[in-house]
C-alpha cells in the first residue's frame, strides 16, 4: 500500500535543502517521525521461530499526531477517555469557518489565531445558547480544529459538538427543540465579533482586512447521528483526522504523487498530480505547531466541571455511564497493546506455519534530530 512515508522518503530530503532553514520544528520533525515510522529508527522487537529459526521483526510507530498510520491507535484511547462522559440527550454539530481574507494572517500567526478561533466559536454559541428564547441554559462543547480541504487547501475551521440542552441558572437540566440549536445568523454575526475583537487585543500591529468586517461569516449546525456509542464513533472520526489518509494515494514517483480527492461540489471522487514538492508543502501546512491543542472541552465538558457533568449524566441518562477513573482509563487504553503484545508471542511462524514465534531481542529507539 502506499503511503505518505513515500513520498517524504523520495523527495523529503531535497524538500529539507531547500526550505529546512526555514521551516517550523515541529515540519521537521513531521518529515522524520513519518518516513521512519515503523521502521528500525524507533525500535521494536525481535521474535525468532522456535522451529525454523525464522527472524521476524515488529517496529514501533512514530506516535507523530500528524502520521496517517498512527491515528488508530489514539482514536481507541480517546474513546476509552470519552465513554464516561456521554450524554444520553440529541446532539448538534456546527462548524465556523474563516472568511478567506484573514487565512494568510492566520497561516502567519497559528499559535495565536488557532486558540481564539475555538474560543470566539464555543464563546459565541454558549452566549447564544444561553437565551430562554433558544436554549436557556450553560451547554457543553467538544470543539475540534482542521485546517485543510479535500485536496489539502488551507481552511482553517473548527467543528463543535454540543448536547441538545443545557443546565439552567436554577440547576435544572433544559432540553433544546428536537432539530433546533440555535439561529445562525446572529451566531455568525457574534462569532465574527468575538472573533476580531481577540485578534485586535492579542495582534494590535497586524492589519484586519477591511471586507472581513461586512461580509457575512458562515456558521453551519444540524443534528447529527443519535445513540451514546454511535456519536462517540462520529466524533472520533473528526478528533483523530489528519489532512490526507495513505488509501486515497493512487500513484508515487520521485518527482509526482496522484491522489484522490472527493468534489463536493459534483458528490464525486476525482483525482489529482501534484509535484512532490507541492504535494509535501500542502500537507505541511496542517502540521500544528508544538503545544497547539488541536481538541479543546468548554462549558458542562470542561474538566473542571466534572461534578455538574456527573450529575447532569443522571438527570438525563436512562443508563448512566459511570465516569473512568484514572486507573480505569490508563488499564483500558494499555489493554490492546499487552493483548497483541501475548497474542505475537504465540503467533505461528509465517514460514514453516508448524513452529511459534517467540521473543528474542528488543531494539532501542535511535536518538531523534533536534
């Protein structure tokens, strides 16, 4: 199959001769972790057939958040995190995106745009919410970050994910309309002025495009998919997605990579040839910079509002899902690495298939590039 580590592994190293100066570390160590991962670069284990002597080797991942190969595994340990903190209640998603103006000073400035993008969009839809005309209470939002289109554009955006209700003043759980969040207009008018507002407070130097502040700002909400376990499934989904998976890679030379891409627009998958260059410098794009929280939890979901989240899941569950404890996360988050850990030790041997392949070496992790 191929993969992304093919490309890098091709034009990586010309792609760092020529922009390495001045890339981002965090781009650098994107190239590295992804064309080596799962390779001897960073360790593994040795099992030997104890019939035929048959030498396998099992490499560990890069664990890079950006690795299209590494996202399984995450994705299973955020649902065990997750699992506990349902609500047995309709549930919206939204999405607020950037009018295109303002995505070169973002670009410009990620550490800084990136934050006050969720927190002008969860801020906007919590003010909002909180109306009686609407919802009426203090809600709860997973906001998650992407930054890319279909063919790895740059779109900053973030997704919201919010229970249908909220807690009121008095403590009361208040439900909201079956197929009705709130409005998206005003939404969009108070998200662009929280949002601007922020931008001018933490970049009073750089200059706000002056057609951003009358044209209209697009909000998107509807209900989404209903039932505990299948909305845990939707949301992961969205959490542990990165900007382009190895199954839509069609076609990898030295110099060009085809891939498929889906038109929205025509509801149809198509395919495009980039240069590898190219290819490389658009996926790099959505790699965040070091410390960027690409998930962030507000209102009823923040962590510190355990309790009132604990006692919210009893006022509306019919089967509450007891939260984790931390013991309990950590087992459950370890527990399919130990069962493929016993199960390759009494794997049969690829080659004779009579004999069991047993462990016989571990090899260390190579030191990393600054």
């Amino acid at each position: 199959m191929l993969e992304v580590a093919d490309v890098l592994r091709h034009a990586g190293d010309q792609y760092l001769r020529k922009f390495g100066r001045s890339m981002l570390p965090s781009h650098r160590r994107a190239i590295h972790d992804i064309r080596h991962c799962r390779t001897i670069v960073f360790g593994g284990h040795v099992y030997r057939c104890d019939r035929c002597a048959h030498r396998q080797y099992a490499y560990h991942s890069c664990k890079n958040r950006s690795c299209p190969k590494c996202q399984g595994d995450d994705t299973e340990r955020w649902l065990a995190q997750r699992r506990g903190e349902l609500l047995d209640v309709p549930y919206f998603h939204l999405v607020f995106t950037l009018p295109k103006e303002l995505r070169p000073i973002v670009r410009r400035h990620q550490k800084t745009l990136y934050g006050v993008l969720m927190k002008a969009a969860a801020r906007s839809l919590m003010k909002l919410a909180n109306d009686p005309r609407y919802v009426g209470g203090r809600i709860g939002i997973l906001a998650v970050l992407h930054t890319w289109t279909t063919t790895m554009g740059y779109h900053p955006h973030a997704h919201l994910l919010v229970p249908g209700g909220g807690v009121s003043k008095d403590g009361f759980w208040v439900a909201a309309r079956k197929d009705f969040l709130v409005p998206v207009i005003p939404l969009a008018r108070i998200f662009r002025g929280m949002f601007l507002e922020e931008f001018r407070k933490r970049l009073p130097h750089e200059q706000i495009p002056n057609t951003v502040w009358s044209k209209p700002w697009v909000v998107y909400c509807k209900p989404t998919i209903q039932g505990a376990e299948k909305v845990l499934q939707y949301l992961a989904r969205y959490v542990h997605r990165v900007a382009f998976s190895n199954s839509r890679l069609v076609h990898v030379s030295k110099d060009r990579v085809t891939f498929r891409y889906q038109d929205r627009r025509q509801q149809k998958w198509k395919t495009m040839t980039l240069a590898a260059e190219e290819f490389i410098r658009r996926f790099l794009q959505h790699v965040l910079p070091r410390h960027t929280h690409k998930v962030r939890y507000y209102g009823i979901w923040h962590p510190s509002q355990r309790a009132l989240l604990r006692r919210v899941q009893l006022a509306t569950m019919r089967n509450p899902i007891p939260i984790a404890t931390q013991d309990e996360v950590a087992v459950e988050s370890i527990a399919p690495v130990l069962e493929e850990a016993r199960h390759q030790d009494q794997r049969p041997c690829p080659r004779c298939a009579d004999g069991t392949l047993h462990l016989v070496q571990t090899v260390a992790r190579q030191r990393a590039p600054p």
